[in-house]
C-alpha cells in the first residue's frame, strides 16, 4: 500500500449495458426489471400490460378477464414436494388467483427435448393432471414441440391462464398506501432450498419439500373477508425481498418489515446459513403476500389463518410514507437495514 | 438455530452495547479487518447500536475485492479456451476484469462453474478427464488450506486435467502496510477470526509491538463483533496493546498446524499486487515450483499483462478505511451492484455492496 500507488489506483469501468443476456436476467430481481423496462415495455406498450401485475385484467363485454402465462425450466424435473408439471400448473393459477381472480381455464404448451424418456413425460403429465382436478382448473388446450438432442434440457412448459374477476375487485401493486399491513400466508423458502438440495455437487441433504401449491382459495378467502385488501403477490423466483419492493416501487411507499415476525422453518434457515444465502431471497411457490388497509388487517389475518395454507399466517410489517420504494427491515436487535431487491441471480432454474 | 441464536441474543447484545456505551471516554478509530465482519456489522446495524464516539472503518479483507484485474482477466482469458471449465467461487463471477467479467464470459459460450467448495472442482476433473479444470484460486489463509489439498490430492491421484489459478493473499503484511502510512488513522483492529483460526494469531504480536496498537480477534456473529469491540475500547482506554481473542471457540494462539503446514508444502509466500491497494511485498502465495503441472499460469503459459484501470470510484481509500462507501458520490447512483464501478460494490464481503443492500435508506 504505497502511498504512491493510492494516487493512481482506481477501479474498472462499468459494465453495464450487456450486449448478451446473462442468466440473471432471468432471476425476478433487478436484471430481470431491467430487460422488461430496456427490450418488452416499450415494444408491447399497452394499458394492461403497463400494470405490471401478475396477470393482465381486461374487459370483454362487460366481463373482466384476468390472463396470464408463465414457462417453466425448472431443474431438475423431479423434487421433494412437486415436479415441473405440478409447478406449472400451481404458478399459472397463483398468477390468477393474487389477481383477485377464480381462475377458469389453462393452456399448457411442452417444449421437449429429443430422447426424454416417455416415462417421464407421462409422469409428468399425470402430475399435471392431478394438480388441474385438485385445483378444480381444467387444461383446455395445449401445443407439442421436440426440439434436437443438446437444444433443450429435457423439458420445458409453458402454461396460461384464463380468469374472471368480480367487478368490485381492483387489485394492484400500485395501490399499497401508508399505514396498510403486510401479511404473509406462512414459512419462506422452502421451494428453493428443496431444489437446491438436490442440484449435484452440494452434497447436502434435507426432508424440506417444496411448498408449491394453488394458492385461489386463499386469496379467495381474504377477499371475501374484507374490502381493505390493496393487492397480492405470490412471491416467486426472487423470494419475498423482491415481491415487497416491487409493490414498494410501483406505489412509491416504503415499508417496515419486523424481522422476528416474518416466519422461516430451522431447516431453510439452517441451509441459508451454510449456504450464504438469505431467506428473504429464496423462491417460495405456495405463499401469498397480501398488502392489507389498517382496518381489514386482523381480518385477513383471520382469514388466511383458517385456511390450510395459511395457518402460519403473520402480519410482517407496515407501509410507510418513509424511504419510498425502499424496504426496511427491524432488526432482532433493534436496528434497520434494507432488503433490497435481488441483484444478479442467487439461484438459477428454480421455477 | 442452535449455534447461531446464541450469538444473536438481543438481550445480550444490548447488555454489550450498555457496557461499550460506559466504557468509552473519548472518540476512537477501530478497524474490522474481514468483509465478513463488514457485513454482520452493516446487516446487523451494530454500528447503530455503539455510540457515535467510536467511528467503525472497513478493512480490506475482502478478497473478492482485492484480488487484482490481471488475474481476472487471465481467468476469463481461460475460460475462453475449449478445452477449459473453469471453476469458481461464485462472488468472483461478476467482478470485471478490464474489460469483461465471468458472467459475460460464461454467456458467451465459456464454460463456467460456480462452486461452494474447490473439492467440487477437483471432482469435475475426474468426471471429464477430457477437459482441463482450472480452479480460481481466491482469497487469503482462510482458504489457502483447502486449495491446497487439491493440489495434493491432484498429485497423488495423478490428476493431470486439474490446476489452479492462484491469487492468494495474506492479511499480516497488507495490516503492516496499513499501520505504516502516513495517512492512518485506525486506533485499534478487530483481526479477521477465521484467518487466525488457520494461521494462529501469534502473527500479529509482532505488528501491535512495533506499532502500539490492540488487536482482538474476532468472530463473525453480532455479539462476537460487539464482544470485540468492548475488549478493544478496554485496552484502548486503559492505554494497552496487545493481541486478545475474542473468538475462543475457533481461533487459538498456534492456529491449525495441518492446514498450515499443508499450505506451505504447497504454496510459497510472494509479492501481490493488491487490487485498489497497490503492490504489497511478500503478502501472496504462489504454487511452489515443482507444482508446476497443476499451475495454471504455467501449462497455459499466461503472460502478465498489465491491466489498465480507468478512474472512477473511491476503492482504494475505502479498502484502507480512509472514506466510507457513501462518501462517494457515484455510491449508489452510477455505481450499483449490477452495474460496479468498483470491486467493493460486488462481493458480497465488499464495503460498498453491504451498505448498498442494507444502509441505503438511511443515506442523506
């Protein structure tokens, strides 16, 4: 550390623009934000899409549709708790329902790779079929393609969705305002961390499953408890952290997490520690986040605690007119600090 | 958690931060020296809970940060080679180099890995015996152990597809250099808990004699860090300076003698260039001569070219604890973690990145 040297020493240039996309762009968090601002905004730029939501609503004839779809490349195939086909029947009708919407109709569309084992598939395909009864959600349509050996990684889905909503249903994530509550349906993290036990090369092992499942009921359960509720999320790829702040963003309110009430299993906390990895950034694919009006919080907490899915239900924070569209978090110990949204990608292919 | 709550104890932490609060007369300098204590000092806001008299600045121990633009450059240079996968911890992936990082060079077709553990890689080898495995080597004698047991079991295993880029550093000299400027203004160090462990902390006797200045070493947990703090105000405050260990459950006087005695069978000690810090003497290792079949520099016969750095960000004084990451004013604006000006702003141990994800809103 000469002190010559500290004249002249200086950092690289940015690299900011990327002329090729890297997998982080695919992560849900900040990357991803930004090829939907640079590349697909502005060249589909339309009233519904602008909404950002999950799903799109439009009005047909005085009805109002909600739309959606989503791909699935999740890796691998098979886990604990679900498969590919489960996954993407659950997420399309999670897209719907934290829209306000019961959902009505799926598509499902199978990009798959040559030389995948027809048992497979068929697995997969009956594990479809039994989430679409469960849900009540039956597969209307669908598309086949086989792409050559090495140009696909087995199997991809595509499915859509198609909804109604209520006409008195408005929800969105620009309508958080200071003073509503935060409500999570239950335990975070789990869907990551059981996909990430069982990439190669980690060598640990857990009896986590993934929570992937249809969240419609739920979030059916809250709207009917209440009129207080601002909107939904079900906070996926990106986990909590990021769901929260995009609300956060597209409201222009910040927020106030407590630390202590937001709930997390030892087994994920455990694999977070060893793995360095935080919680609040870990995938879930069976957890609604509701931003609640003061009046109707206890209310909806009521709600989503009678359901099986949300029996772990807590209120985990407060809108606040502070540091908008940034988050914060009390710490245990009394102090503060940001959960930011995700940069980069802390965990490829989980959905 | 068992073995994490413990040390996260509210009510404890806050029985520290009454007995810092008493035990402090007068403004105070203390450096921690690990970015992994940077980062539990920043996510846990222990800087909030002190009192303002004692001023926290942030060592350089963040290897990511420091490891110099050559040797990126030479890892991506690899990568771009058919026949290489090369494995790496996963912060050193979107670190740039002097022109692109890891991550670029991976979507362009490189075939990169990241990995927990440099075991994985020396896995990799024996899965694909047709191509080359090049671990990059990063960080300092915390790691230096088990990368070194690659190498060993390379060479007993008659592993030829496996090397190692080697950028290791050592803490002890980069401490000397700091104590030595003109510009220092640290009182007091936490030393880095999990280096000590490996090498003993026997080594830093020699800097708090020559120097007069404490040292404690100091676990990673918020009641280690705030432990540490008051066993340092307290040798401050009653004019000692010596070297205190704070992290008993890890960290002893000797250190590990097998980890050490595997690095030096295996590594030589060398002059580093220490990126934002300049060329240090004797604070690298180097694989020793008669290794150089698992040497990547070697079998790739690497040049040393000299990377050019464009000016832009304050990392250097921030990796010598003269300024804070939010007294730059690109922090935050046209120096993000997706788009770094500065090695600090990406690792996850960099000074920037932690009060980037965690202290924005607190900013004027």
């Amino acid at each position: 550390m000469a002190e010559n040297a500290s004249v002249t020493l200086t950092c690289p240039a940015p690299l900011t623009a990327s002329d090729t996309v890297l997998l982080g762009h695919g992560s849900g968090g900040t990357l991803s934000a930004s090829l939907l601002r640079e590349i697909f905004l502005p060249a589909f730029d339309n009233p519904a899409l602008a909404r950002l939501d999950d799903q799109a609503i439009v009005g047909v004839n005085g009805v109002r549709l909600a739309f959606t779809t989503d791909s699935f490349v999740v890796k691998p195939l098979f886990f604990p708790g679900g498969n590919i086909g489960s996954l993407a029947v659950n997420g399309t009708i999670n897209d719907l329902a934290v829209g306000g919407a019961t959902p009505l109709f799926l598509s499902a569309a199978f990009i798959v790779e040559e030389g995948l084992s027809m048992d497979v598939l068929r697995r997969v395909v009956r594990s479809m079929r039994s989430a679409a009864a469960t849900a009540g959600v039956p597969i209307v349509t669908g598309d086949t393609k086989v792409v050559e050996k090495g140009k696909g990684d087995g199997l991809f889905i595509n499915t859509s969705g198609l909804g109604i909503v209520g006409r008195e249903t408005d929800l969105s994530a620009n309508q958080a305002r200071p003073g509503d509550k935060v409500l999570l349906s239950g335990t975070i993290g789990q869907h990551g961390i059981a996909i990430l036990a069982q990439r190669e090369g980690l060598g640990f092992a857990t009896t986590l499953e993934s929570d992937s499942a249809p969240l419609h009921t739920l979030a059916a359960a809250i709207l009917e408890r209440t009129s207080e509720v601002r909107c939904m999320r079900d906070p996926t790829r990106g986990g909590l952290s990021s769901a929260l702040n995009e609300i956060a963003a597209q409201s222009h309110v910040g927020m106030e997490l407590v630390e202590q009430a937001i709930p997390v299993q030892q087994e994920v906390r455990g694999a977070c520690e060893l793995l360095g990895l935080d919680p609040l950034y870990v995938a879930n694919e069976g957890k609604l986040v509701a931003i609640v009006g003061p009046s109707g919080a206890e209310q909806a907490l009521a709600a989503l605690r009678a359901h099986p899915l949300g029996r772990e239900a807590q209120i985990i924070g407060t809108v606040t007119e502070a540091h908008p569209g940034l988050v914060a978090l009390r710490t245990a110990l009394g102090t503060s600090r940001i959960v930011d949204m995700l940069t980069g990608d802390q965990l490829p292919r989980i959905c | 958690m068992k073995y994490v709550d413990e040390y996260r104890d509210p009510q404890l932490a806050h029985r520290l931060r009454d007995a810092i609060a008493a035990r402090v007369t007068r403004p105070w300098v203390l450096m921690e020296i690990c970015g992994g204590q940077t980062h539990t000092l920043v996510r846990y806001g222990i800087d909030q809970l002190i009192p303002p008299s004692l001023e926290l600045v942030h060592g350089p121990g963040c290897p990511v940060c420091v490891t110099p633009v050559e040797l990126i450059d030479k890892a991506i240079a690899l990568a771009a080679r058919p026949e290489v996968i090369l494995c790496s911890y996963g912060d050193m992936l979107r670190v740039p180099g002097s022109g692109s990082d890891l991550l670029r060079a991976k979507a362009l077709g490189g075939d990169v890995r990241a990995v927990y553990s440099p075991l994985e890689a020396l896995q990799q080898a024996r899965a694909h015996p047709e191509r080359h495995v090049v671990f990059f080597a990063v960080g300092f004698e915390t790691t230096a152990p088990a990368n070194a047991a690659t190498v060993w079991q390379a060479r007993r295993e008659g592993l030829v597809n496996f090397s190692l880029l080697v950028a290791h550093l050592l803490v002890p000299p980069a401490i000397r250099a700091l104590l030595a400027s003109p510009r220092n203004s640290v009182q007091g160090f936490i030393a880095p808990g999990h280096v000590c462990t490996v090498t003993g902390y026997h080594q830093y006797e020699a800097l708090s004699r020559e120097f007069r200045v404490p040292f404690v070493v100091g676990g990673f947990e918020p009641l280690d860090l705030l432990e540490a703090i008051l066993m340092l105000i307290s040798q401050l405050e009653e004019g000692r300076a010596e070297v205190e260990n704070q992290y008993v459950r890890s960290a002893t006087r000797d250190g590990n003698r097998e980890a050490q005695r595997r690095m030096s069978e295996i590594f030589e000690v060398c002059d580093r260039e220490w990126r934002g810090l300049g060329a240090i003497p004797h604070s690298g290792l180097r694989l020793r001569d008669g290794l150089a079949p698992w040497d990547a520099e070697k079998i790739f016969a690497l040049e040393g070219r000299s990377s050019k750095e464009p000016a832009g960000c304050i990392s250097a004084e921030v990796l010598r604890g003269i300024r804070k990451p939010m007294d730059c004013p690109e922090f935050g604006r046209r120096c993000t973690p997706e788009a770094p000006l500065g090695a600090p702003m990406v690792s996850s141990e960099g000074a920037c990145s932690a009060y980037y994800h965690y202290r924005r809103h607190l900013a004027g």
